[in-house]
C-alpha cells in the first residue's frame, strides 16, 4: 500500500460538510449503523451524490489524492461505491468496474477478472473495513495489485486499522454508541435503521 498524502486539506473536507448539509444528506436523530452501533449523526451519502456537481467534484478530490498510486483500474462495492466510483475513474481516465453482493459473498458478475493490473477500492462511506477487505480480495485473489482506497467519508473508530492507508476527505468524529449504553436509547427517541425509511 502506497503512503498517502496529506490528509487534513481542511477547505475540502469543509466544502464536503457543506454539500451534505445543503443536500440534506447529513441526518441527525437516533440511527443504527450497519456496524450496529448507534448514533446522533447518519450521513446518507446518496442524497449528496444525487446532485452530478458535487459527485464530480468529490470525485476529482480523490483522484488527485490516489493519482500517485497509478491505479489502472477503480473497483468499487455496489451499490453505494457506484457514482463515486464512476467519478474517480473519469478523472483518472481509466476504466470502472463494481462488484456485488450474491447470496452474501462479494463478487465480480458483470466483468471479468482484469488481471494483473494496479488497482484502487473507492467507495462511498468506510465504517469498519471489513467490507472493504472483501471487496478488494476479489481482484488481489486473481493477481492485480492494491494499490491505494479511498473513501468520502471515513467514520472508522479511531483505533481500528491503523495499518490501512484510506484516503478521505472528510473524518466523522461523531461519537458512537453500543446499545447498551446508548443516551439516545436512554431518551427514548426512536431508532432509525438508515436505508429504511425514518418513521
Ligand atoms: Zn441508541
């Protein structure tokens, strides 16, 4: 894995706080995260992207961030690795592929494997890596090399994957809950599992 450059360019990462809020993309209320966390904070990335401005503007952030790592091919986890994906890979001028999940394991459907190329995981939200691991698994198996991930947001635990050089471009700081000791749970507010529609 290459060293990725310098994280914290602030004007982008305020940039991409205000085109979630003015997208309505950052929620606040009592959500559940599909690492089963609880939080104050969801980002709901798609409402942001929905707008091909500020999908190409995240995009062009990232590409130049993993420009140096020469990736010769993107690869993103579907669905929500799809626009951002898309976008990087214009920018870098090279090719997109996804993967999907089937019957709960992450695979290539549509594509062949490409082979022994260079290339970079981009999605949309990293929240533990654990799928981020899988997905890239599938093309190092068949022999192309991990070059460089990237990612939106990154709202990883602050001591988990320390190894892992993911560039972002913006760093959640919300805190998180496990149920038991949730202060949302404690209120009472209801809890939203993010994807389903809040009640
Ligand atoms: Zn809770």
């Amino acid at each position: 894995m290459m060293k990725a450059p310098a994280l914290n360019d602030d004007a982008v990462s305020a940039r991409i706080m205000e085109m979630m809020k003015e997208s309505g993309a950052h929620l606040e209320g009592h959500f559940k995260l599909t690492s089963g966390l609880h939080s104050g904070h969801y980002i709901q990335c798609a409402l942001m992207l929905r707008f091909p401005a500020f999908a190409a503007y995240a995009g062009e952030r990232i590409a130049e961030r993993i420009a140096s790592s020469k990736p010769e091919i993107i690869l993103s986890p579907a669905l929500g690795g799809l626009i951002i994906g898309h976008e990087v890979a214009r920018s870098l001028g090279v090719p997109f592929i996804f993967c999907e999940r089937q019957d709960g394991t992450m695979m290539l459907r549509r594509f062949p494997h490409p082979g022994k190329v260079r290339f970079a995981l981009v999605e949309d939200v990293v929240t533990t890596g654990k799928s981020s691991r899988e997905t890239a698994r599938i093309l190092a198996e068949g022999g192309a090399e991990w070059v460089s991930s990237a990612s939106i947001i990154d709202r990883r635990a602050d001591d988990s994957y320390k190894e892992w050089d993911l560039v972002s471009l913006w760093k959640l700081s919300f805190p998180l809950y496990e149920e038991r000791n949730c202060p949302l749970c404690k209120d009472g507010l209801p809890l939203v599992k993010p994807g389903s529609r809040p009640g």
